[in-house]
C-alpha cells in the first residue's frame, strides 16, 4: 500500500493492550522489547491515565532502555495493575 498523496509506503499499525500486574509490568515490557515488531509501549494505570510512554526504535532500544526500565520500576512501586498498550508494525 502506498500513500496516494506523496506515493510512499504505509505501514499498517495494529495495537493491542494487555493487563498486567505491576509485579511482571518490568518483565512483560522486555519481553515485547524484544520481539522486534514494536514501534511503542504506552503504560497505564487501572484508570487509564497514561504513566509511561516509550518509543521502541531499533537503535533505541540497545543504548537507552536503563532509564526507562527503571521508571517501571517505580511506577510498579506506586500502581497495583497497569495496563500496557502495544503498537505493532504489521
């Protein structure tokens, strides 16, 4: 599929949203890091308030994920169950 306007390629995003305990929100965020087809991961609360936003980026991904892991760890310490939004490159 190619944009009519400009003629260059669209990709199609899909998003899917998990429930997760905040105990596994650390564990379930690296394990969709590495799965390669995540372009970001949106972290919300019971309310649907968002609390972390990550762009998942090939070069992003290897050189700047401590920090970002580390505010899941925080946001763990302060939610009971989160919800994570998943945007997909199909």
């Amino acid at each position: 599929m190619f944009c009519f306007a400009c003629g260059s390629p669209v990709v199609k995003v899909v998003q899917e949203e998990f429930s997760v305990s905040a105990d596994d929100l650390v564990e379930r965020i690296r394990e969709l890091l590495h799965e390669g087809n995540v372009t970001r991961i949106i972290v919300k609360d019971e309310r649907g308030k968002i609390l972390l936003e990550i762009p998942a980026t090939v070069g992003f991904i290897g050189t700047a994920i401590a920090p970002w892991l580390a505010a899941l760890g925080v946001i763990a310490a302060l939610a009971t169950k989160c919800k994570i939004v998943v945007e997909r490159r199909e």
